[in-house]
C-alpha cells in the first residue's frame, strides 16, 4: 500500500510543516472519545502517525502507564519524530502489518486522516479488521464530499495535488465503508476543523454560517457547507 507521494519526497516539500499545528486538537477530539465511552486504553497504536505528534500530544494528557507505538512508511516524516522517542513513546519505519503481533495487544489503534490517502482503503481495512478484530479503532476522516466543494470543484483538486487525497467520503460512505469492512459502529461525531482551525480566508468567512446552519440541522450543514470530518469509534 505504500505510495511515492510518502516514500519520496513530494510530500514533505508540499506540507513542510507534515500538519503537526493541528495535532493537538486532533488529540483533544480523541481523548473526548476515548471519555465518552470510559476507555482507557494502556497500548496505543497509530497507523501513519506522519510526525508523531498526535501521539506526542496525547503522551502528555494520558496516564503514565499507556504506551504508544506510531507506524510511519514515509522517510521524512519518520525523521520528523526521532526528537520525541521516549521510553513511552516508539516509531517504526514500516508498514504496520509487518508486526502483526504487536498490532494484537493494543488495546486501541488510531487511524486519523489516513483511509483518504490509500489507494485501495477497502483492502486496509478488511486487512487491519481481520489481524486486530478485539482492539478498539478510533478512525478521523475528512468529508470532502459536499455541495460546496463540488460545486467549486477546484478544492478537490487542491487536496489531491497537495495533501493526497485520493478518496473522497460523506458520512455515509464513510460509515458504510466501515460496516462493508466488518467494523461494528460503538460511535461517531462531527469534528469542525476548519472552524476550530481555520487556515484560510474562505474558512473564516464560512465559520459563522457552518456553526448556525450546524446548530439547526447537522447532517445538512456537513452535506452543503463541508469544513468538517467524522470521527468514528469502532470495534
């Protein structure tokens, strides 16, 4: 599954900064998740944890006694997370599935903001559901699929010449993907990055309508207006 785009080094050159301004409400959303549901999950792993910092992040707000193991193909963001190895924290340069022993203990795996990037994300994660079917998996998905962004068309462009996307998801594909792949639904909610982190002019302008069109009507807010992501906990 492994893509030039990661191996190479196109994307750091696109996304020098590989996200990690965004890591830690991206942690914050999971750690909401994880307290919903009273979990608390001593072994952690993350499948393309890019720079390490959404588990770098989460290394500080969880209990001392949870570990962490982040899977990362590409060489430059693996580089990216040598200064925060520490006796709770590890990085791996490879596939996740090249250690699928270690994959069976972690009480939880995270995969954020990655099924977009993979060119058959159907067969990852048929794949990662058979070699880890007791561990709980905590999915962040981007829903680029909405009014706006087609109607525009060059958004979905932009984010697959820049960011790699190859995969465009609403909620209901995204949790239809799931169920196909045998994951049973425990939960999921919208997160509103581009509200919360608003990166451009347009996502400015379109906060204060995304947030009162949100307050009326959820479902029709992401579908028109877009901006947001689905965040899923599932077993």
């Amino acid at each position: 599954m492994e893509d030039k785009r990661y191996s190479g080094s196109q994307y750091l050159e696109n996304n020098p900064t590989w996200h990690t301004e965004h890591s830690s409400w991206k942690s914050l959303q999971i750690i909401k998740m994880l307290k919903k549901h009273n979990l608390n999950p001593t072994s952690i792993g993350e499948i393309g944890c890019g720079a390490g910092q959404v588990l770098n992040n989460l290394c500080q707000r969880l209990p001392d006694n949870v570990k962490f193991h982040g899977y990362e193909i590409s060489p430059d963001a693996f580089s990216l997370c040598q200064d925060i190895i520490n006796p709770r924290i590890q990085f791996h340069l490879k596939s996740v599935f090249e250690e699928a022993s270690l994959l069976l203990v972690f009480d939880l795996i995270l995969v954020i903001d990655v099924i977009e990037h993979i060119e058959n994300y159907l067969e990852f994660l048929k794949l990662l559901q058979f070699k880890t079917p007791n561990s709980y998996k905590l999915f962040h998905i981007p829903l680029d699929m909405n009014v706006q962004n087609i109607w525009r068309n060059y958004p979905i462009l932009q984010l697959r010449n820049t960011v790699g996307h190859l995969h465009y998801f609403s909620k209901d594909t995204a949790l239809e993907s799931l169920k196909d792949s045998g994951y049973n639904i425990v939960d999921y909610v919208y997160t509103a990055g581009s509200n919360d982190l608003p990166h451009s002019m347009k996502s400015r302008i379109l906060k204060f309508p995304r947030e009162i069109a949100f307050k009326i009507n959820q479902d029709l807010a992401v579908r028109l207006l877009g901006g947001y992501s689905l965040l899923v906990l599932a077993k």
